[in-house]
C-alpha cells in the first residue's frame, strides 16, 4: 500500500495527541536541562576558584530541541484544506500517525538523557 485516506478529524485528532506528548516531554526535558546546567555551572565556578590558570570555560550541555513547530505547520495546513479525507503517503503516515519523523531518533536520545 502507497497510500491511505484519512478522515481529517480523525487525522487532526491523532497530530494533536502526539503534539501534546512531545510537548510534555518536551517541557520535562527542559527542566531536567536546568538543573543540569545549574549543576555543571556550579561545579566549573567551584574549580576554577581555587585555580591560577587554565580555568574551565564552558559547559558541555546540550538543549533539548523541540519540534512543536512541525506539528502546527501540519495542523494548519489540515485546518486550512477543504478536503474532509486527506490522502497521505507511507512517509507521511509515519511521520503523522506514528509520530516517527526524521527527527525522532535524536529526540529519543534527549529522553533517555534527561528523563531517565
């Protein structure tokens, strides 16, 4: 199968979703991030206290991204179409279906990071 239609609504309803949970982990990623830019703040202030040279600079932590954006450019092209089925490719099924995109390996690897 190359293709598949969807309700729209239906379609609408399962974006939304996967929108609201990548936010959430998003947003708890975020606070992990914090704490651990505090954390690595303060341990490269407690080092370069007692030092004469060669002091620690900068921190090697890295933000979380979030694709938020994406799901909102896909939501408002659904809400613009007048279409009440929208066809999607297999490519876009993974994507907006399965909440697989491109980018979803990387996202993963920022979980595993921040929330476990």
């Amino acid at each position: 199968m190359k293709n598949v239609t969807l309700a729209k609504a239906e379609l609408i309803a399962v974006i939304t979703s996967n929108q609201l949970t990548h936010n959430q982990e998003y947003a708890e990623m975020m606070q992990a991030f914090k704490v651990e830019v505090a954390t690595e703040t303060k341990a490269m202030i407690e080092f370069n206290a007692s030092r004469e040279k060669d002091f620690r600079t900068s921190i090697d932590v890295r933000e979380p991204m979030s694709h938020n954006d994406e799901y909102d450019r896909i939501l408002s092209m659904l809400n613009m179409s007048v279409d009440d089925n929208i066809t999607l490719s297999q490519e876009e099924y993974r994507q907006y279906v399965l909440d697989e995109w491109s980018w979803a390996g990387m996202f993963a690897m920022s979980k595993t990071r921040y929330l476990n």
